[in-house]
C-alpha cells in the first residue's frame, strides 16, 4: 500500500469531502464495508478502534485493501493516548483521529509527520491544536455545536480547516449546510453504514449511497 504524506491526505479530504468511518469486529465485514466504500468511489476511511483486538482487525484490513483497494488512504479513529496511536500506525494508518486533543498523540503523529484530526469544541481548543501542528481539527460531536458554529469560527480564522463528525447524515439539505458554512470534509459513520445494511450485507446499496454522496458534494463545490 502506498505510503501518503499528511498534506496529501489532507489534500484528499478537501478533494472528495467525504470520510466513511465504521468498526465491526469482524474482519471480513470491515472488509466488505470499506470495498464498498471504496468502490463507490471513497478514497478515504477511518477505522474506528473500539472493541478488544481492534488492531488485530485493522492489520487483516491494511493486508486486504493492500490487494483490493490499492488507492484508499486507511486512517483508525477513536484513539485516545500516544501508545495506541503509535501502534496503529506501525501497522500501516495513514492518518489518526482522535475524539479529545492530546499533545501526546500529537507529538507521536508529528515525528512521524502522519496527519491526525483531534475533537475539538471550542476557538481556543482548535487553536492550541493548530499551534501544535493540527491540519485539519475534527468538530466533535458535530450534532452539538452545528453548522452555524463553523461560520462563526471560520470568521476569524478563514485558515482553519474542519470536519464534523458525529450530526452530519446523508440528506442533501444537511450535507449543503455543512459545506456552505465553511468544512473542508465530512465524517459519516452510523447514518451511512447502517446497522440494518450490514445485516443484510446490502453492499451495493452502500457503494451506490457514497457515489450519490461524492456526487453531490461536487455539485455544491462547483
């Protein structure tokens, strides 16, 4: 799998707006999941760490998109200290996200120059981020604070790059709010990969649902 710089996963995010995320404890679902994904035209996706073995999981994931997904940029989301950061990317993540700010996550990220994405909820929080080298802060959970909170900070720091995870669904009214107020990428996890699609291995549903969404996001931007 090709290694990426931080600014062109960064880059990338920009480019296509859209980052899926999702974690299931099997690997051959997570595998489905994120072939889907890729297929409807993704280029990233965030795996969330949040169950026993999770890495062991993400190391059959970075081996099967190695081979079947050759141009996905493979992140892991929902780290929460330096040493699980550091594992996760010996095993491959080109990017981390965490849901707090950690200077030790992000002194970990820096000496490797890998791009991470802390939660952030205030000015002052982003900017402490940014002044440890944050590219682009992760808006968490986005359901709180909303479009409206983006425009208010993108007023005095047009520089600030976001991404609102947790809020964000796949309706075009709320995608068109997000990107008009300013974000630079959305996370989409539960409202696109639902419980009931993976149930019923519906797959070609989810590829045709994220080709829909690029779709769209690339309307708004032009």
């Amino acid at each position: 799998m090709k290694t990426y710089t931080r600014i062109e996963v960064l880059k990338t995010m920009e480019t296509t707006g859209l980052v899926p995320l999702y974690y299931n404890p099997e690997a051959e679902v997570m595998c489905e999941v994120v072939k889907a994904c890729y297929q409807g035209g993704a280029r990233l996706f965030e795996f969330t760490s949040r169950g026993p073995l999770a890495h062991e999981v993400f190391t059959t994931l970075v081996k099967y998109c190695q081979k079947n997904c050759p141009d996905l940029i493979l992140g892991v989301g929902s780290v929460t200290d330096a040493g699980s950061a550091s594992l996760y990317m010996q095993l491959g993540a080109q990017f981390i996200v965490t849901p707090v700010f950690r200077e030790d996550i992000a002194r970990v990220c820096n000496r490797r120059k890998v791009l991470w994405s802390p939660g952030c909820g205030s000015l002052t929080e982003i900017a402490y981020a940014e002044e440890f080298g944050c590219e682009i802060v992760k808006l968490f959970p986005g359901s709180i604070y909303g479009p409206e909170f983006v425009k208010a900070i993108k007023g005095p720091c047009p520089w600030t790059r976001i991404m609102p995870t947790g809020g964000v669904d796949t309706s075009q009214n709320n995608l068109k709010s997000w990107f008009k107020a300013g974000v630079s990428c959305v996370g989409l996890g539960s409202k696109l990969i639902t419980n009931d699609l993976v149930k019923n291995k519906d797959f070609e549903l989810l590829t045709n649902q994220v080709k829909n969404i690029l779709n769209f996001i690339d309307s708004i931007k032009d």
